[in-house]
C-alpha cells in the first residue's frame, strides 16, 4: 500500500467543499457503504471481511474487524426485535450506532460537523498542524473519553488504531486529508482501486 498516495487524497476529495460533506445526506452512511459488497442495504461480517482484505488489510486484522465490527453494531441496527446470529448492519441505521467517546464529528443524524474535524487537529495536531502522530493521536482519545465509557473508548481506540495502521506516511503521520476522506467514505474506494492496480501490474 502506497503511503503517500493515502496521506495525499485525489483533488476531488481534498477540494470537497464543507457544504457538500454537511448537506442532507446521512454522510455516516457514506462512511461504511463500502463494506456493503452486494449494496442491499445490509453488511453481514463476511462483507465486512472482503472490504479489509480489498483495502490491503491481512487476514487476522480483517478477521479481527468483521468480528468487533458487526458484532458491536449489529444490535444496534436491526430494526427488528431480536438479534440475528448473523451479525448483520444495517446501513439506513447506521446512526444508531454512534458510541461515545468520539470526535464528535458526526451528529446524532449521521451528519459531518465540520467545527468538530476541524477542532481534531487545532487541539491535538502539535507537531505538524495538518497530521496527527501516534503520540497525538493517543491525547486525542484519552481527550475524549466520558467516564465509565469502556465500551466507547475500546470502539473509538480501535478505530483509530486501525486507520494509523492502514494510513500513516512513511514518518507515521496521519494526515488531515486522509481523515477527512475516512469520514465521507472515499477513502476505502480510493485504497481498494489502488489495491487492484497494484495486483494487475504484479500479474503482468
């Protein structure tokens, strides 16, 4: 996986206007559409599974994260009374997931809150004002924890530490444009075309 085109988005993300990222539109589901391999609406753990492995991941992170990921959400999600054995997320209440302990950076509609990205990085980016260190990072979540939270602090330090694995430059950085495109969802788009580009160029 290339790090510096993950630190460095496309122009078409890094240009997106704040307007577009805060319209109507439930940017939370954005986030996670693409794990819903089939696009029915639901991901089950083995989607969330072939998502990993098509952004790079190995086999025991995208192991790992198909089993903490639908089995922490799936509860929440389903619109029905009891819980399938299945794990399954459903992306149209993918808000009703939100834990605590975040960013802040989502509403409670799904919605992207550009006040709160942008205070991630004025309040934690110390070291370079554009990019988080893993040092930073750790404050960052520490910051954020609400007591007695452990449920929130377990989701929200797994998800961090997920997207410094995948994401960091070669400095281990985490830089504020890869963030941003973590939140709208073109991140996992962009990882994964990289990903095909280069299988297709190792096979030829």
């Amino acid at each position: 996986m290339s790090s510096s085109s993950l630190a460095n988005p496309s122009s078409n993300t890094s240009g997106m206007k704040e307007t577009e990222l805060n319209d109507h539109e439930n940017v939370l589901q954005k986030h996670v559409e693409f794990f819903d391999r089939n696009k029915d609406g639901i991901i089950y753990p083995w989607e969330t599974f072939q998502g990993f492995r098509a952004i790079g991941s190995g086999l025991l992170l995208s192991t790992f994260a198909s089993l903490f990921i639908n089995m922490g959400l799936s509860r929440k999600t389903n619109p029905g009374k009891w819980p399938s054995p299945l794990f399954p997320i459903y992306v149209k209440n993918i808000k009703l997931a939100k834990h605590g302990s975040d960013s802040g950076v989502y509403d409670a509609e799904g919605r992207f809150v550009p006040s709160k990205f942008e205070e991630i990085f004025h309040k934690h980016a110390l070291t370079n004002g554009n990019a988080l260190t893993a040092e930073e990072l750790s404050a960052m979540l520490k910051a954020n924890r609400e007591p007695k939270d452990y449920k929130g602090w377990i989701a929200a330090l797994s998800e961090w530490k997920i997207l410094l694995h995948l994401c960091k430059d070669k400095d281990g950085l985490l830089h504020k444009e890869t963030v941003r495109a973590v939140y709208d969802g073109s991140l996992f788009e962009r990882m994964a075309k990289e990903k095909a580009s280069r299988s297709r160029t190792t096979s030829e």
